[in-house]
C-alpha cells in the first residue's frame, strides 16, 4: 500500500475510536510523538494512549489534504471545532513506523 492509503484508512479507524484496530496499523516498536508530549513508544503503549484519548474527548479527524514522498505521507487535517494540524506518517513495510504531529 501506499502512504496515503495507509493513512486513510488510519483516518477511518481513528474516526471509529477503536485504538485496538488502530494499533494493528503501527509496527511493534512504532513512536508516536505529538510534539507537544512525550514520544509514546511501542504498539501497546500506543494503543493504550488512543484508548485513553478516546474516553477523555470525541475526536474527529477531517482531511484536508494528504501527500506523499516515498516512505512518508503528511496529513493535514482540522476538527469540528476548528483545531487544525499536520501528522507526518513514515511507512515502512505497510506498518507506521513512526508519527509525528502538530497542532
């Protein structure tokens, strides 16, 4: 698959809040770092701070645009109410490898 593929379908996960299914787009040792934290590293650690996100606010990613450049695709993205920022997805062997947003 390619990098935008990959990230609209972790789109439509993340939209359906299960952080089960969305782990399963992640490889085992994966960081996600939201820049403004620490980096969560690991599939399971990963999952468990969706799960935690998902009970503490209802979240809706929009897409605005989606690009790609070999290994990475970027997502720009903005919610109902109003926030708006930028994921960068690095792919590797169909699994996200490592995340990294801003908003």
């Amino acid at each position: 698959m390619y990098p935008k593929e990959i990230i609209q379908h972790w789109v439509k996960i993340f939209n359906s809040g299960n952080a089960q299914a969305l782990a399963t787009l992640y490889h085992d040792g994966a960081i996600n770092h939201q820049v403004n934290q620490e980096p969560t590293v690991g599939k399971i650690a990963i999952q468990e701070k969706f799960e935690n996100e998902f009970k503490e606010a209802e979240m809706v990613c929009i897409v605005e645009n989606i690009f790609e450049d070999g290994d990475w695709g970027i997502l720009e993205w903005r919610d109902p109410l109003g926030l708006r920022g930028c994921g960068f997805f690095h792919i590797l062997n169909d699994k996200i490898k490592l995340q990294r947003g801003y908003w």
